[in-house]
C-alpha cells in the first residue's frame, strides 16, 4: 500500500516538473505554431538569472519568480521581434531559426557567467520533508506541484476568459479573418510568445534548486517539454496535461519496476508508437491554421 | 591532421636553433629523432579547455603549467629547459586522438601529460602505443587497462575502497545501495565493492545505474526508502551529483544513518551543490583540498596564488601537479642522456616524489603509482575533513577484480591455473 502511494507521489512530482517545463512550449507552439527549439535556452536563462538575483541582491527564491518571469518574457519579446516575425509564413525555418537561438544564448552565458555549475538555494521553509499521515514528501515538490498547477489555471483563464485569449485564439483558428476583424495579430503573438519564454523562465528558477544549474541544462527540458506536447496534442491545454501526467506516471513506475535507463528508453518508444497511432495526439481540436 | 603553419614553423625553428648551436642534443637511439634539442624538453599539454569537461581539465592544465613554471625556476632538467606544448582537445575524443598525434610526431614531444575522462584517454592510446611515446594520466579511474604507454598517477578501484568500504560496513553496516552513472567507470567500480561487500558479509540491497545528465532522482529515491539501505554507495558523475545530493536532503533522508558514500564527489561538485547539501556524506581519495601537509600547504597556496585566490585544488589537480616532479626526476635520472620515452618510463619506475598527499611512488610492476587513500567527511563549508588516513602507501592493483589477469611492465598477461 505504502509502496503505491509512493509510487503516485513520485509520478506525480516528475509530472509536475514535466508540466511546468513544457507549458510554455505548449503555448508557444500550440498557439503560433513556431517550433521553439530554444525554449530549454529559456528554462536555462530562468534558472540562471535566479542564480543571479541570488548571488547579487541575496533575494529569496519566491520573490524572485515574478522577476525572473519578466526578465526571461523580455528576452522572449526581444527574440520574437527581431527574428521570429519575421518567419511566421515559413514554419519549418523557425526550426533552424529557434535552435540558432539557443547555441546562441546557450554560448552567451558560457562565456559571461561561466561554464561551472551554480549553486541556487532553496526557500528555507521547504528544505525539510513534510509528514502526511505516515508518507513524507518533500515540501519543495509539493510547492513546485502546486506553483505547476496555479499557472497551468491562469494560463486556462488567459486563454479562455479574457479578451486576449479570445484574439489570440481567433487568430490561431484563421489568422488572416482576424485581422479582418482588426485584430492586431502581431502583437497579439509578440506577447504569446514573452508569455511563453516568461513561463519557461520560471519552470527553470523552480528547477534550479533540486537540480542542477549549468549553461547546457536545456537540452534535456526541451526534449521532454516536446514529448510532451507532441503527445498531449499540440493545442490542447488538457492533453498537456494528460500527457505529463501519463509520462511521469509511466517513468516513475517503469523506473520502479527496471530502472531509470530502461524507463526513459520505454518511454521514449511509447510515444513514438503512440505517435504513429494517434499522429496529432491525444487530444485535439480540429483548427484550421490559416 | 593538423599540420599547420604553425606547427610548419615551430619545427622549422627548431632546426634553424639545432644548426646555430652545432647540435648540442641528444640523438634518439631508437628511432634517430631529434626528442630534445637545443637544450629544451618539449612535452605536451593536453586537456580541454573548452567543452563539456572544461571546468576540472581547465584545473589539471593549470596544475600541469604550475609545475613545469616551478622547474624552470629552479633551473630545469639536467641544465635543460622544459616547453610545454598546450593543445585544447575541446572535450572531444576524436580531437584529442588529432592533437595527441601533432604533439607526438609534429612537436616531437618526449612525454605528453593529459586527460580526465577515460574515453579521451582510449582515444590517444594507439597514437602512444605506435609511436611508442609516453602519456602520463592523472585521473583516478576504473582499472583494467595495462598500456606500457602510460604512467598512472591517478586511483585505481583496490586503492579508493579497500579501506572504504569496510570502514562504511564497520560504521554505518552492511545493506549498500549502488548508484552510478550509465558507464563504464561506475560499473567497474561497483564490481569491486561488490567482491567487498560479499568478503564482509555484507548485501547489496540495490544496484541502479542513471543516464549521463540525470537530473531526476525521485525514482531512485523512493527505491532508497524502500530498501532501506545503511549506505548509499554513488558512482554518480558531473551534474548529477549535484541533482541527486539535493534531492536526498529534501526527500529528508539522513545522512547521519545512511550516508551517501562517494568516489566521485568533490569540493568542485560541492561548491556547486552548497555545502549544507554535501554536509554529513564521504568521499574516499588520495587527496583532498584540507590534506595537512606542509607540502599541501605550499601547493595550495601556490595554486592559488597563481590562478586566483578563489581557485580550489582537487583530488585530480593533485596528481596532475605530482606527475610532472616525477617526470622531472625520471629525466634527471637518465643524466639528460638518451631521453627517449621508452627510457623516461623505465627511469619513472620506482621514482619517489613528495606529494600533497604524502610520499608516492611509481609501480614497477604496473606505472600506476602508490597512494595514500584517505576518507573525507563533507563539512557544511565546503571542505572535507579527513577523518581516515592509510597507515601505509597502498599498492596499485589495476586487476584487483580479475584474479586470472595480472598487469606486468610489458603489458596484461593472462595467469595460468
């Protein structure tokens, strides 16, 4: 029994970490369909200029998060202005483009921030592991589930209860009709896109204190923030959702029952034949992107 | 091949220096190349300094300078000056094999010091064994290679756990859990401490081996709570270390009653964990950075004194720093006469050199070196406090878990019966 509800809290916590990390590339691409290849670059970025506020004004990790959120949703705008806009017609380069971007900044804080691991402390109330009943847990993972679900609800509630969801998804049903009804289309994904990069910004502060902080950290979000999303459906919030809740539920058992080698191996082929079943996913809206 | 102008130039320079000085040099009797000339040593410098593996072999080719700069200061070899050649093999194998085979026909360098991780240095061993030249390797690593092309001054398995392993049993007991990183180094290394374990009676309740970058442990921790072990044996490398000590303190398991037990831990990953993470958990070594020795003393201080007051030294530094002095007094040896590497290596052997660590010596029987294994408790600080020492320098045994293969001079021989 204790094993079960081990096993459920540890799935859920990979999940939780999943969810966060690929949220903002479910946003990104499900909604403007750029294929963001630098979005582990953004996690990156998120974990180091915590690192940074830390190490510079001494700030705690929570006071940090709305900060960090901004400052890596800037240097989304940033990137989104001068190179992504460019390329909305052409899809496939965004490809070529996004990962550019990524060596880019990748090599940008290699060379100003160094190529050490940096250290980001942990708020103190939730170093120690909490008691519930007779399971203990860990107070960070807990906090991180629960930062993971709260913007997974503002980022629902932004889409579909308020008037920029509502643009943006008029734009994401057919982009030129829209503008016919004057929206202004290229603000409207100059802000998804910051939305986007500011959201990975903060999945890498949360990150940053349970694991570790390296100008290479990205490469590894990207590929499960892109399991996920590819298998969840690219524009479903639910299947973002469902996704890295069966993925982090299938790693944490399968990494029970063999280990954590062969459970990634599993899971990668899962997908890939879940893929080959169900080629847009697991859940989908069927849109037309004009 | 990277036979560029470069390279073009030095080597025309070195005859123009040979002819002006009506060759006052040594002749290589085997093979008729000019190994030194002009009263200069050349060896080779050959860790990345870009790349994946740049942060530590960064610090190993700062050892490796300090240590030729000290030597020249105080005269040089038998009247000779040694010339560090420094290449950057960018944490590639396949460049380090390239740069390995410049220093080694281009630059004509009698000895070439390099290497961290055991794939770069499977990557340049045919280079030295076809030219039969001489590398010299400071990391501790996995055993079970016998080149006579190398002298290794790093740890083998037989010297970090021999005494580690019963001191884990004898304090914290006998349930170990194995953790390592998905390659070879930890597999062999858990191979030994399983033959241990099963000398002492003890049990391995666990055996887990996570990909390279592995940054979730939550799998592994909630086997950990199940099985319960009394030791958490980890072979764990680079940024996972790091992952894996901070989520074992927020699952809030306890040091005190199962430490981690570490061959691969240093101050570098710690100041990257923060200390309160390390605090509690071991490390075994030959060498720490808090080792109290007045030989350490002076090689700190000088490291940093160097480098940068903030720059550590490390249990890889440490013989990076130490096989230099050996290679020192192998030339000196010989008289600065028929400086080939075959003869340097023989010259090596049984060479005693006062290290950081203490006295150490290089094996006849197999050019790995003898070393003085000590236990180190991580302190909240940064640092490890030694709290073992070996009484006595221990012998090197590259195929201590393979009874019916022995490591001799002349390479691996199979034991009959």
């Amino acid at each position: 029994m204790s094993t079960v509800i081990s096993q459920i809290s540890v799935g859920l916590s990979i999940a939780s970490i999943l969810l966060l990390v690929s949220l903002g590339l479910a946003i990104i691409y499900g909604t403007m369909g750029v294929i963001n290849l630098a979005h582990g670059e953004f996690v990156m970025l998120g974990a180091y200029s915590v690192w940074f506020l830390q190490s510079l004004f001494g700030l705690n990790l929570i006071t940090c998060l709305p900060i960090v959120f901004v400052l890596v949703g800037v240097v989304g705008l940033l990137i989104e202005w001068l190179l992504i806009r460019h390329l909305y017609t052409r899809p496939l380069d965004t490809i070529l483009a996004t990962w550019g971007v990524g060596v880019i900044l990748q090599q940008a804080i290699r060379l100003s921030a160094g190529a050490e691991l940096r250290y980001v402390k942990m708020p103190d109330f939730l170093t120690n592991p909490v008691h519930i009943g007779f399971y203990e847990e860990s107070a960070y993972r807990i906090f991180i589930f629960f930062i993971a679900f709260s913007l997974l609800v503002i980022t629902y509630l932004l889409i579909f209860h308020t008037e920029y969801g509502m643009r943006l998804r008029a734009i994401t049903q057919n982009r030129e009709i829209a503008r016919c009804f004057g929206i202004n289309a290229g603000r409207i994904y100059a802000l998804t896109f910051a939305y986007g990069a500011g959201l990975a910004g903060i999945a890498g502060a949360l990150v940053s204190p349970l694991k570790s902080v390296a100008p290479d950290m990205g490469t590894n979000y990207v590929v499960d923030a892109f399991l996920v999303v590819v298998m969840g459906g690219v524009q479903s919030l639910l299947g973002t959702i469902a996704s890295s809740y069966l993925i982090g539920q299938a790693s944490g058992v399968l990494g029970f029952l063999t280990n954590d080698t062969m459970a990634k191996a599993i899971v990668f082929l899962g997908v890939v034949v879940l893929i080959r079943l169900f080629p847009q996913g697991l859940f989908t809206m069927r849109v037309n992107r004009g | 091949m990277s036979s560029t102008r470069r390279t073009f130039l030095k080597s025309a320079a070195a005859v123009g220096g040979l002819a002006g000085a009506g060759f006052p040099h040594i002749w290589s009797k085997t093979s008729g190349l000019a190994w030194a000339a002009g009263g200069e040593i050349k060896v080779g410098v050959l860790y990345s300094l870009t790349g994946t593996t740049a942060i530590i072999e960064t610090s190993l080719n700062q050892a490796t300078l300090m240590a030729i700069e000290e030597i020249n200061a105080a005269g040089g070899i038998a009247g000779m000056k040694v010339v560090p050649i420094v290449e950057d093999p960018a944490s590639d194998p396949a460049t380090f094999s390239q740069k390995a085979k410049k220093l080694v026909i281009g630059d004509k360098c009698v000895s070439v010091f390099g290497s961290y991780t055991s794939a770069s240095r499977k990557a340049v061993l045919p280079v030295f064994e076809k030219y039969d030249n001489l590398y010299w390797y400071p990391t501790l690593y996995e055993g079970r290679e016998c080149s006579k092309n190398v002298i290794y001054t790093g740890a083998v398995p037989n010297q970090q756990q021999k005494d580690f392993v019963p001191w884990l049993v004898k304090t914290f007991g006998k349930k170990f859990y194995l953790i390592g990183s998905n390659y070879i180094y930890p597999k062999e290394e858990n191979n030994v401490c399983k033959i241990l374990l099963k000398q002492l009676g003890g049990e391995v309740v666990g055996e887990e081996y996570v990909p390279l970058g592995h940054s979730e442990f939550s799998t592994v921790i909630g086997k950990i709570k199940d099985t319960k072990p009394n030791v958490i044996f980890s072979t764990v490398v680079g940024d996972s270390v790091v992952a894996l000590h901070r989520q074992y303190k927020a699952a809030g398991l306890n040091p005190a009653t199962m430490p981690m037990a570490s061959l691969t831990t240093s101050e570098e990953e710690i100041a990257a964990m923060g200390g309160e993470f390390a605090a509690g958990h071991f490390t075994s070594a030959p060498y720490f950075m808090s080792t109290d020795t007045p030989e350490n003393h002076k090689f700190v201080e000088d490291f940093q004194k160097r480098w940068g007051k903030d720059k550590t030294t490390n249990f890889v530094s440490e013989p990076a720093y130490f096989q230099v002095k050996l290679f020192k007094q192998a030339v000196e040896k010989l008289g600065g006469k028929d400086l080939t590497p075959p003869a340097i290596r023989k010259a090596a052997w049984n060479q005693e050199y006062k290290a950081p660590e203490g006295l150490v010596k290089v094996d006849p029987d197999n050019s790995h070196t003898y070393l003085w294994p000590k236990i180190g408790e991580a302190q909240a600080n940064g640092q490890f406090k030694v709290i073992e020492q070996s009484k006595e320098w221990v012998k090197p045994l590259p195929y201590w878990a393979y009874p019916g293969q022995l490591c001799t001079p002349d390479g691996l021989v199979e034991k009959k019966g």
